[in-house]
C-alpha cells in the first residue's frame, strides 16, 4: 500500500508491504526517480520480509525537507520517515544508483540502523558518470535542461535506463512526465547533482570520506550491477568489490540499470538468498 506521511512538515511517499512483525526491508532509488523503480520488488519480497520503499526527500512525488540536499540530509530524511511508520529495528538496506550512496551514508551516519547493505549499480564508486547528469553541472545550462522534459525526453530518459526496451512503457514515460511537472523537483535534482558531480563526472572527495567511513562498520553487503549500465558503468564493480572485499556480488547479462526491475525475478532470488544467509547464521 503506497500512502503519505508527515514527516517534518514534508509530505513523504511510502510504499508498504508484508507482515509488519517480520525483517524489515528498506528500499532506496536513483537520483530523479521514484518508489516506484522498487514495486517489482515488493510483489516478491513480501512473503519473508516487512518490504518498505520511500520516495526520497524532494523526489518522485514527495516534499523535499528543509535542509540543503547533501547525502546526510537525505539519509536523515530517509530514517524520519521509517521512524515515522514505528519500525526501530535494524534495516537490511538496499539502494539503486543514487540510493545506493544514501544506503551507505545511513550506514556510515547510524550503523546501528543498518544490518546488510545491498547495493545496486550504486553512486560512490567511480567518476564516470552519464553525460546528461553531468551537463546538469554546467553553469545556466541545468535548469534549462530540466525544463525541457517533455515526452520525447522522458522516452529517451527511461531508454538509458534499460538494456530490454520493452521495459519502456508508455505508464512509465507518463509517470515521469508527472514527476517532472512538480517546479520544486526540478531544483532538487539540480541541487543533488550539482553537490555530487560537476561536469568532469561524480566527485571523488565524498566518495574517499563515505568509503573510508562505512570501512570502520562492516555490514554483510551484496553488490550487484548490470553490465549494460550506461549511468554507472559495469567498469566501476571491481571498485566496489575493492571497498567491501568480503562482499558478495553479481553481475548480470545484458541488464541496464536497474536489475531490480530488468531482472525481477532473478534479482528477487538472489537478494532472498543472501538475506536467508544471514538470517541462518544468526539463528
């Protein structure tokens, strides 16, 4: 069940399933995306877990909060609003591109609230980045590009997202023309992708600091890519299997960005496995 919270004084999306007294799963997407890239999940997760996905602050159809747009604050932002639904205990976090980042933020920020971390083609490993993100850092061009989302625009946004474009839907282009008609989301876009990256690609100083801090918290982690990402190149996985050594990962064949929704089933599977792991060996 999608619904709204109040969560300082923002109105928050979130995405609900399962049985509430069961592990909590906490579900995070990309930059100028949605819940919604997490839905797939929730119909295959459901059985085992209590399965919760939020719009990041000022994304998809969500408020943004009142503080600037840094990694921190949306992490923060992200842990008000599952305290507002009552869940305490740890989360077995998963995050997509910039999700991804924001997963391990909310672990370098409040390890105690983060049991594994499952990252998928994740922000936080590499400088390469798509060009369109990077345009956005150009001085007087990012407002203007993020002005000009019309439904040619939104079809070739969602076609750099997936390697099957039957994945290309007319309810998804239509969703996205949605998002980008609110004026505050445009802003936040521009806001997070100027704080991350610059025209050059993503920084690297947030990206040494977040990976030096999440090594003194080791999580069980599981890090998974699609190998025909044009976002976040496949390239950047042996970076991430550098930061966490004793991670498990997986690549998948031709899959784009976003094997949570290219690869459902098989994703699904794979996550269950390794939440079961290590659910078995703390039994």
């Amino acid at each position: 069940m999608i619904k709204e919270l109040t969560v300082r004084g923002a109105t928050i999306r979130v995405h609900e399933t399962g049985d509430p007294d069961r592990p909590p799963i906490l579900l995070l997407h990309g930059i100028g995306r949605s819940l919604e890239d997490w839905s797939p999940q929730h119909e295959r997760l459901s059985a085992r877990w209590r399965v919760i996905s939020v719009d990041l602050p000022g994304f998809g159809l969500s408020d943004r909060m009142p503080e600037p747009i840094t990694l921190a604050s949306l992490a923060d932002g992200v842990l008000a609003t599952v305290d507002a639904l009552g869940e305490q205990r740890p989360l077995h976090v998963m995050g997509n591109s910039l999700g991804g980042a924001v997963a391990m933020q909310l672990l370098a920020s409040r390890p105690a609230r983060v049991s594994t971390l499952t990252l998928v083609n994740s922000a936080g490993f590499g400088k390469e980045v798509a060009f369109f993100l990077r345009a956005l850092a150009i001085p007087g061009l990012g407002k203007p590009l993020l002005r000009r989302v019309d439904a040619r625009v939104a079809r070739r946004v969602e076609r750099s997202l997936f390697h099957d474009r039957a994945h290309v839907t007319q309810e998804r282009v239509e969703f996205a023309l949605r998002v980008a008609a609110r004026p505050e989301n445009a802003l936040v876009f521009l806001e997070t992708a100027q704080a991350l990256g610059g025209f050059r690609g993503i920084r690297a100083p947030w990206r040494r600091a977040l990976l030096e801090e999440v090594s003194r918290h080791p999580r069980p982690t599981l890090i998974v890519w699609g190998d025909r990402d044009l976002i976040l190149p496949a390239k950047q996985l042996p970076a991430a299997r550098a930061a966490f050594p004793d991670a498990r990962w997986h690549l998948f064949p031709d899959t784009g960005h976003m094997p949570q929704i290219e690869r459902a089933d098989e994703f699904a599977d794979l996550t269950e496995l390794f939440l079961t792991a290590r659910s078995d060996s703390h039994a």
